[in-house]
C-alpha cells in the first residue's frame, strides 16, 4: 500500500510538472528558443525573455502621434519579442564597450581641471602618449596593445567578422557619460555585433525565424540600404513598431 502511495505522488508530480511544462510552451516561448539557436540572443537572454514571457512583463512601444507621444505598454507576441531584442542589443552594446578603468581616469583628470599644475590630467595624457611613442606612432600597434590590455567583454565585438560595414565611430570604445557604474547585461550572442556589422543577417534571421512577414522584411531591406538602419537595435526597434501594420508598409511600397 505504502509503495502504491508513493507511486501515486511520484505520477501526480510528473504531471504537474508536464502540466507546468504545456502551459509555459507558448509560441512566444518557442521563439525565445529560436532566438538562441539562431544566434540572436545567448542562453541568458534567452532565459530572460522566458522569464518575461511567463510573468507578462514584455512590453511595446505605442506611438501617438496626435500628441506627439510615445509610451511603452504590456504586451506579446512577435512586436514585444523584436522590442526585448532591441533593448538586449542596446544592453549589450555598454556590456561591450563601458571601460570604467577609462571612466575613472577622465573623471579624475576632470576634477583636477581647476588646479594650477593639472597634474591627473597631465598623468593621464602622457599614459597614452608614451604608450604610442614605445610603437613609434603606429596607432594599429598602438591599438593592438590596447585592446590586449581590456577585459574579455570589451574584446568581443573586435572578434565578430564584419558583414555589413560600421561607422569609425563603432570602432572607438568610448566611457558611458554618467559617472555611475552601468548596469552591465550580456544578453546577445558573441557571433553577433553591436555596431551594425551583422545588421543585414539580422533582418534576415528576424524574417527566417517568423517574427517579421515579408512585407516588413523589405521594408527593413529598403531602410538598411539608405542607410537609415545602422545597428542591430535600431532594425529590432524598427521591426517591432512595423509589425503591427505590415500592411501598412505593403501598400507604402506599391505607392
């Protein structure tokens, strides 16, 4: 009897945990999945936007454009999943680029701006300049060596092969301005970029993947060669506002 029991427990428990299992099997969990297998977003991001599926706390952009407002509001489906990939490449980019050993010499050589001698600002000036003097002004040596001395993170970007070509500007790692330490979350794959070098695969994985209908998907195709989209961020921002009214955008294009 006592044996029955504890077979009756143990079958009732796997089925909850199956139960638990199908309620949480929504298509928008499935994409979470496809998202990581794909390369878009790592395990972590991944779990993340798990975790928000299942709480109800993804969220879109509302634009209104009467009164010249935006807001963001609950939400599901494909919008609130490209909206979550949009804030995770945003995210990422201060995971890949917010060099605080940097921050803090600027902050200190900002403070010491009003003394006579200048001395921290001095200090660090020279810091770079003796760095680029040791490889007789060859800044791609100098650059080289750099990167050398940065933690892992902020050698990730430099890893991924450009497809797409970035702004000079991608390629400088710059302090965030706030004298605040950021909030740092690694959300998105190390095989893709931040700076727009895997912009054009990325509007085409959104596509492959199902979160976007093709008209959206020339849409983006049309803004990426005007240039109008030069980050991953920018083409999930931009699918997420799109994909509520493809239609929209189809009748656009035939005009």
């Amino acid at each position: 009897m006592k044996a029955l029991l504890i077979l009756g427990l143990a079958l009732l428990l796997a089925a909850g945990v199956w139960w638990t299992g199908k309620r949480n099997a929504t298509p928008d969990a499935a994409f979470a999945e496809k998202l990581y297998q794909k390369g878009v977003l790592n395990a972590t991001g991944r779990d993340e936007l798990l975790r928000r599926i299942r709480a109800g706390t993804l969220k879109v952009t509302e634009t209104d454009l009467a009164n010249d407002q935006v807001t963001e509001v609950a939400g599901s489906g494909p919008a609130a999943i490209l909206a979550f990939c949009g804030e995770a490449f945003e995210m990422e980019f201060q995971y890949r680029t917010s060099n605080q050993e940097m921050l803090y010499e600027l902050m200190e050589a900002d403070k010491a701006a009003d003394l006579p001698t200048n001395k921290s600002r001095v200090r660090v000036v020279s810091k770079y300049a003796a760095a680029l003097k040791r490889f007789h002004n060859d800044t791609a040596a100098l650059t080289r060596w750099y990167l050398q001395q940065l933690p892992a993170r902020l050698r990730i970007e430099y890893a991924v092969p450009a497809e797409d070509s970035a702004s000079e500007m991608g390629w400088t790692i710059y302090p965030p301005l706030s004298a605040s330490e950021p909030e740092l979350t690694h959300w998105v794959s190390e095989r893709r970029s931040v700076f727009g070098k895997t912009r054009t695969r990325t509007a085409r994985d959104l596509f492959a993947l199902g979160l976007i209908e093709k008209p959206v998907y020339e849409e983006l195709q049309r803004q990426l060669k005007r240039g109008q989209l030069r980050t991953e961020a920018q083409v999930c921002r931009m699918a997420s506002e799109l994909v509520p009214h493809p239609a929209t955008y189809a009748r656009a294009k035939a005009e």
